[in-house]
C-alpha cells in the first residue's frame, strides 16, 4: 500500500518510500516467540497442552501486537517536494518538512544499528520546525544523500521558475518601451518558455 497520490500535489511524486527498520520489533517479536514457547512448555508439563498453547498466543500477541501494528502503519515518504511521515492506526499524525527549509541533515548509527543497517537521522529545518528525530530508518546514510539530492534539485527548481519569470517580466518592459519589436518579443519569449 503506497502512499495515495490523491494528498499529493501537481507535479508531485514519491521518491522512496519506507516503514521504519524491522529492527524496531525485533525485541517484541523475540519475546512474543518466548511467550508463546513457554506456554506450550507450561501446557506439556502440566498435561494441559491445548491451554498452554492459547495461554502462549494469548500472551505472544499481547507482547507482540501494538509495536508490530504501530510499525507496520508508519511510513516516511520522500518526494521532490517535501519528507512527509504518517503513522497511527485509529487516531492519525503527520509531519511534513518541504525541503527547501531543510539546513542539515544527520544521521547517527550505533554498532549494532550498523551491522542491521538501520539508525536515526536528524533533520534541522529553518522557521519553526526546528529538529525533527527520526529512529530506526532503514540505511541512514543512503536516505540522506537522497534528501540532499532532492533538496538540491528542488531549490533549482524553485529558482529556474525565478528567474524565468524575472526575465519573461525583462522582456515585456523591453517590448513596452519599444526596445523589441512584437516579432523580436514573441520570438524571445518562445525560445524563453522553451527553456522552462
């Protein structure tokens, strides 16, 4: 399940898009498997097989469910225009950074987060975002290069669209001032708007 293209805008679109690193469950899955070990245990020792397996899965999902459900419905996304995180089941929140306010983006691995390729990356923003914390990223230091790239190309998006409009206002006040004849204007112009 993407994320949906309708919450996208005009000429928007989806980069990557991940959940948090299954490192993030790993400890609750690991005991929920214990759980549901030991009740089988306790159920065979007890004679009481069928109880100890339910008592198990009972306790496994338990231990297990609210962190597998809370991973499995958060998502980042990255786009060309913004960095965009959901998460909640029921009750829903959201963050979205455009990248264009993003001034530094860092990333910190621990020794184990290495060996699982996850860590955490830390984003400052101008205005009042401020830092925004992200844990368990599946490879950090790849999905920062990309947030570089991507806010690399959207400044110079923004700015081509700048300076086009500075110099499609250049060439009309020419052309009202009769510096450019209607021909030299529209050939100017097209040539112009070729480029954009």
């Amino acid at each position: 399940m993407g994320y949906p293209p309708r919450l996208l805008s005009d000429g928007e679109k989806v980069v990557r898009e991940f959940r948090p690193h299954w490192k993030a469950i790993l400890g609750s899955v690991i005991l929920g498997d214990l759980l549901l070990v030991a009740g089988v245990v306790i159920g065979v020792v007890t004679d009481q097989v069928l109880w100890g397996i339910l008592g198990g899965v009972l306790a496994a999902i338990m231990v297990m469910g609210l962190p597998v459900i809370r991973w499995w419905f958060t998502r980042y996304v990255i786009t060309n225009e913004r960095i965009i995180v959901r998460s909640g089941v029921l009750a829903r929140a959201g963050k979205e950074i455009p990248l264009e306010v993003i001034n530094d983006v860092q990333f910190n691995q621990t020794v184990g987060e290495r060996v699982f390729r996850s860590g955490d990356l830390l984003l400052e923003s101008a205005g009042e975002l401020g830092q925004s914390h992200f844990s368990d990223v599946p490879d950090p230091e790849s999905v920062q290069t990309l947030i570089y790239r991507m806010r690399e190309d959207r400044i110079s998006a923004l700015n081509t669209g700048v300076d086009a409009t500075a110099r499609l206002t250049n060439l009309a006040n020419l052309h009202r001032d009769g510096v450019l004849t209607d021909s030299e204007f529209e050939e100017k112009k097209k040539k112009l708007l070729d480029e954009i």
